[in-house]
C-alpha cells in the first residue's frame, strides 16, 4: 500500500499551486481497493477528504453535458 503525505511544515520547492484557468471538466474520484476500505486509516482519511471538500461540491462538479 501507497500513502502520499504532505507535511505544511516541510517546504517542498517542487510543489506548486496553478490557478484554473475555467471550471473542471470532469468529476472527483477517489478509488479505494476493496481490501483497503476496512483499513482504520483508510476509512479515516476517506471521511476526512468528504468532510473537507464538502463545502467545494458544487464548484468540483463538472457542467452537465450536451
């Protein structure tokens, strides 16, 4: 198993924020493996992610097609 982390306190030249230039085109996934979705610090980190872009929910979803 894979776990990215970032740490505020760690500078990391590499990394940097791109302002969008126009609405997403395509909706938020986040994939979990099967055998990871009763893993504690998994489930924890899924209801973390939901709660934290819950208030971004409208401006992620992407417009309707045509």
């Amino acid at each position: 198993m894979f776990t990215a982390c970032l740490d505020a306190g760690v500078p990391l030249p590499w990394l940097r924020a791109v302002a969008a230039k126009a609405p997403p085109e395509h909706g938020l996934w986040l994939g979990v493996h099967r055998d990871a979705r009763a893993v504690p610090r998994v489930k924890a980190l899924v209801a973390f992610l939901v709660d934290a872009l819950a208030p971004l929910r409208r401006a992620l979803r992407p417009p309707p097609v045509r």
